[in-house]
C-alpha cells in the first residue's frame, strides 16, 4: 500500500495514534505476543516495563504480568544500544548477535577507564557461568559477591560493566526481580529453544516488527532504535513483508500496510475538542510510544520537551496521551492503601478531558490493586 498524503503531518499522527488501539487485524492477547510483536520493548526500569505491559494488556495485574515473566514469556537482557529491553526469550540470541554486539565497540577505551583488562571479564563471563549453572538464579548483590569471591574487582562501575558484557556476550540475562533485587541466570537455561534465522531473515524480521509497533518511520529511525548501521536498517526494511510506504512531507516512510487502511479509512483527524475520551492513555516514563524515535515530534510538542524530559538527561517522565498527542505528565507514590497520581497537564483540558484522564489512571490503579487518589498541578 501506497499513499501519497496530503496534510500529510495529521494523517502521519493518525497512523501513530493507532499504534495505542487494538490492531485492526490482530491484538496480541498475551504478555509473550505484546513483546514480540514490538520485537522489543525498553525496560531498564522494571516498574515501567511492567506498566507498559499492563496498559497494553487490559485487564490484566501488574502480579498477572510478573507471573508471566516467571513463566519465561519474555526476559530482559542488552539486546541493542547498550540499553535493557523485554525480547522474546527464542529471539534473545539472534539480537544479541545482530545488534547486541555492536554496542562492543570501543571496549578496549572503557575497560581502561575502568581498570579492567579483557582478562578480567572473559574471567568474569567464566565465573557466572559456573555459578548459574544447572538452573541457578542469583540476586545482583550475589552475582557481584561471586566475582568478588573469584579475584575479580567489581568495586566503582566496574561489577555493572561485568554483567552487561557477561550478557550481551550471550551467557547470562536478566531474570524477573526476587523482591526488589534483580536477578540474572543463563540464557541458555531461559531460552533453551532459540530461533536460528540467517542474517538476512533476522534483519527482515526485526524491521516488520519494528514498523508493525512503531510506523509510520523511516530508515533512520530504525537503524536509530536498532543500533544498525544505516545500510542494514535499508536492506532490513527492503526484505520486509507486510509494510507499506507513506510520504511524509516529501520523504517516504515505513508503516504497516494496516494502518493505512485504517487510517485512509477514518477521519484525518480529530479536533481537540471532539477527540473520543477513550483516545486517553497513561504510560510510563520508558515507553516505546515515545523512545522508539529519535524525531518525536509527532507525539510531543517540542514546547514540551523539557517537562517530559527534564535537564534532558534521558530520564523520561510518565505520560499522559490523548489522540495520540503527550498533553501531560504524571508521577505516582504508592502507599499502603492507595496510590497517589500527581498529574501536570501540558495542554488545556476541560471537565470532561480530565475525567478520561482519570479513568485511565484508575486503569492502572486497577493494575496494581490500589484505590486511586488524584493530585492536579496547574
């Protein structure tokens, strides 16, 4: 499917905005089918990586999500851009290898600054290994105790570049939280079934599924949010089934073929005021729906930029999204008997735009068994 667009910035929004509603042809039902069909999906914070399975899974608990981490439906592991994500436990081994491995460039710079040699950590990939073998889960602080136990300094910066590289080499992921500890165990162990796909076929695969959950892009922003060079991000989009092409102010642009349909098939459109209440969703800080791009003014308003992302320090703020638009943050404080939600509206929203604003967050109160109580800012 093809398209070529006039006011093309509202239609290219309207395609976006329908990455938050079911799809229009097939709606992952399930923890493990939401992960892959992002392929993968940031979560080097815990709560938000939970949250982000949660909003897209209604009905479901924050325990119902931890269970199905348990059960191995998806791990966490440095499969791209040196940044934790959630994969698919079957694709853990083929990322790690096409774009995992990338983030190893420049090691010999950073070990020196850490004092550590390329002795130290092949010492420390053999340690970890021989300790989580035949099933074995350790805790962050046991993992970096062992080492220490093995002759290997872990002291400063040093015990977390370890584990990293003892992952991203394939040996190692992280395993769901004991308590509030993390925990690693072997890959091998929580994927004993990996896919084998040759290079061609993976690069294809992580583009459809790049596109699917975050189109409409293009190549940059996948070879951005995959770490690949530009020329493999080209040939990955190039072998991909299932994707149309948009032009977005001139320049083409990777979307599911879908979506156009969908798209094409509604307004271009919403105005503000006429925007359906159920276009309002909460999302955590570190949600594909805003870190899957380098260009997100789509979504944000660059007036905004400093409230989502204060100081500029990659440190996102949770969101609230209404037609597919950031008009708000939020932070919540959970107590004993209830979860406190401070929200700060980006954008004016009247009686009505805040009650939707509160139902989506009663959604995740609901999420983690809490009554909710709401904190307005002006």
């Amino acid at each position: 499917m093809n398209a070529d667009l006039g006011a093309a910035d509202a239609l290219a929004l309207r395609m976006t905005s329908l990455l938050l509603r079911p799809h229009p042809s097939t709606r992952p039902g399930s923890v493990a089918a939401v992960v892959e069909w992002f392929g993968a999906m940031q979560a080097q914070d815990l709560a938000s990586g939970l949250w982000s399975l949660g909003a897209r899974l209604p009905g479901r608990s924050m325990a119902d999500v931890q269970a199905a981490l348990e059960r191995r439906e998806a791990l966490r592991t440095w499969p791209m851009r040196g940044t934790v994500h959630l994969v698919p436990p079957a694709d853990a081994r083929w990322m790690l290898e096409l774009t995992g491995v990338r983030s190893l460039a420049g090691l010999a710079t950073r070990r020196a600054r850490l004092g550590l040699t390329d002795d130290d950590a092949e010492r420390a990939v053999d340690v970890l290994g021989a300790a989580l073998a035949g099933g074995g889960r350790l805790t962050r602080a046991q993992c970096l105790a062992t080492l220490r136990a093995a002759g290997v300094a872990t002291d400063g910066q040093r015990g977390y570049h370890l584990l990293w590289y003892s992952s991203v080499r394939g040996v190692t992921c992280v395993a769901p939280n004991v308590g509030t500890e993390q925990t690693f165990a072997l890959l091998d162990e929580w994927a004993p079934a990996p896919r084998r796909p040759e290079r061609d076929e993976a690069l294809a695969m992580l583009a459809h599924r790049y596109v699917r959950g975050h189109g409409p892009v293009t190549a940059r922003e996948f070879a951005g949010w995959s770490g690949l060079t530009l020329t493999d991000a080209r040939r990955g989009l190039a072998a991909a089934e299932g994707l149309g092409t948009v032009r977005v102010d001139g320049e083409p642009m990777h979307v599911d073929a879908a979506l156009v349909d969908a798209a094409l098939a509604g307004p271009v459109a919403a105005d503000e005021a006429g925007s359906s209440l159920d276009d309002v969703l909460v999302l955590p800080g570190f949600d594909e729906y805003l870190l899957g791009y380098r260009d997100r003014t789509l979504m944000l308003d660059p007036a905004h930029q400093p409230a989502v992302v204060p100081g500029n320090n990659g440190i996102f703020q949770a969101t609230v999204v209404r037609a597919g638009r950031v008009v708000g943050v939020w932070k919540r404080k959970i107590g004993r008997t209830a979860v406190t939600v401070t929200i700060q509206p980006l954008a004016t929203l009247d009686a009505a735009a805040r009650a939707g604003v509160e139902r989506a967050l009663g959604r995740y109160a609901d999420f983690l068994g809490l009554p909710p109580r709401f904190d307005w800012r002006t």
